[in-house]
C-alpha cells in the first residue's frame, strides 16, 4: 500500500531529511586515508542523536551499525568495522534517521585521495544518473519512467544498473511501498501521485551488474569484484516537481 503525505508530514520529512543530508556532509569533511569505517559510524551517530533523531539503521532487521558502509566492490550494506580507508579507495555510505515519526534516507559515494580515472567515472555517473531519473519525477508520469532514465544513462555509459536491490517509498517506516527499480521499461507502475515520497536510489557496478552477499549476511559486492558506487536522496512528489529532501545546498 502506497502512503500519500500530507503537507504537514512532507514538512516533517523535511526535518528528517536535512539531518541525513548534514550527516553525509560531516562524513564527507572526514573521509580520508587511514580512518576507519568503525570510526566514521560513531561520528554519523553521535550527529543524529545529537540532535534529537535516532538513526534509522541500527537495529533493523538486526543491522548492527548507524551506517552501512561500502567500500570498492561493496555494493551495499557494508558493516562498519575497524577497516582503514586507503588512498584511491571509492566508499558509499548510506545513512537514515528517524524524528518525529518520520524517516529520511540518503547515500553518497565519496573518493578517498586521488582515485582512478574509472572510479571518478563511475561515482559521477552514479550521481548523475539520479539526475537524470528524477526529471521524471512528476505527478502523472509512471514510476519506471524514472526507472528507465537512470538505466539508459548508466549503460550509454558503459557500465551496469544492480537489479537485485532497488529503492523504495518511505515514510513513518523506512521502507514503504512502492519498490523503485533502477532498470526497466517506462509507463509502467504506479502513477505518480502528490504526496508520494520516494527513496530513489540507483547502485551502479563497473562491471556485470550481477551481486552475491557475503557470509556476514549482510555485505553485498560485485559479482566480479569490481567497482561499485551508490547515490540516493528522500524525494518528495509535489505539484510543481519533485523536491530533494536530503540534499543540502
């Protein structure tokens, strides 16, 4: 069942939103060679409770951190740990907190020092395939009209979409209906509504988009171990347009 906000819930979501939003830019100014996933999970916690919102990770479906951390050919789900960040590493991190009944959801993929040419490549695709996705993002339109945008400017691109995982709505829950594929024919599902909000979330691999988790259940990578990068933002579908509500400018 899809939920449609009311105004007052979207300003909710707002608030929710910004604080995932100011994480990622925290975690950001720390990224560097040398410091561990373990250590930028206490720093993205200690920010979200600090400022009254819980983060959204932690404990569900007995995930055991605030963030999930993906380094390289980790696509998704990472557990953060005593691992040390190297020069030329690529590393996405996906971040959640919950305040005032509401959840906001985003993910970044951050270069650590000076990365490869490819790895530059494929975290900006990845960003800017959301991009290009959510210029569909309109009341009316289909959801696999997104969907479709984001797969065409992926694969022009030379790399793959991840299919085993998708976005999703959210809400008071953190993942709500509608699922929202990265890939797919457009005019297909749900027709997009005000008040829907989306968590739209493209996971771009270097090479085959084919994944496999790994034996903590929980961290996914590349079927052959090359790069993977992730971008995504909360957004809201309004009657002039979609509005990023994780995104800080």
């Amino acid at each position: 069942m899809i939920f449609l906000k009311k105004n007052s819930e979207v300003d909710l979501m707002r608030k929710a939103g910004r604080i995932v939003g100011e994480t990622l830019l925290l975690i950001e100014e720390n990224i560097r060679p040398g410091v561990t996933t373990a250590e930028l999970d206490k720093i993205a916690e200690q920010f979200i409770t600090k400022h009254g919102a819980i983060p959204s990770f932690k404990g569900l479906y007995g995930f055991p951190a605030s963030l999930c951390i993906s380094v390289n050919e980790q696509v998704v789900h990472g557990i953060p740990s005593k691992r040390k960040l190297n020069e030329g590493d690529i590393v996405s991190v996906d971040c959640g907190a919950l305040i005032d009944g509401f959840h906001g959801d985003a993910a970044r993929t951050f270069c650590v020092g000076t990365v490869s040419e490819e790895a530059k490549k494929l975290v900006e695709v990845t960003k800017e395939c959301f991009f290009k996705g959510i210029k569909k993002a309109e009341v009316g339109n289909r959801l696999t009209d997104i969907s479709h945008e984001i797969q065409q400017y992926v694969e022009a691109a030379g790399f793959s979409v991840v299919r085993d995982y998708v976005g999703h709505g959210i809400g008071r829950s953190l993942h709500e209906d509608p699922e929202v594929p990265n890939f797919g024919k457009p005019g297909r599902g749900p027709k997009l509504q005000e008040g829907m909000v989306l968590a739209i979330e493209p996971m771009v691999n270097a090479g085959t988009f084919r994944v496999k988790t790994l034996g903590d259940k929980w961290t996914v990578i590349t079927e052959d171990s090359k790069l993977s990068a992730h971008y995504e933002n909360t957004v809201a579908i309004l009657p002039d347009g979609p509005e990023i509500l994780t995104l800080i400018k």
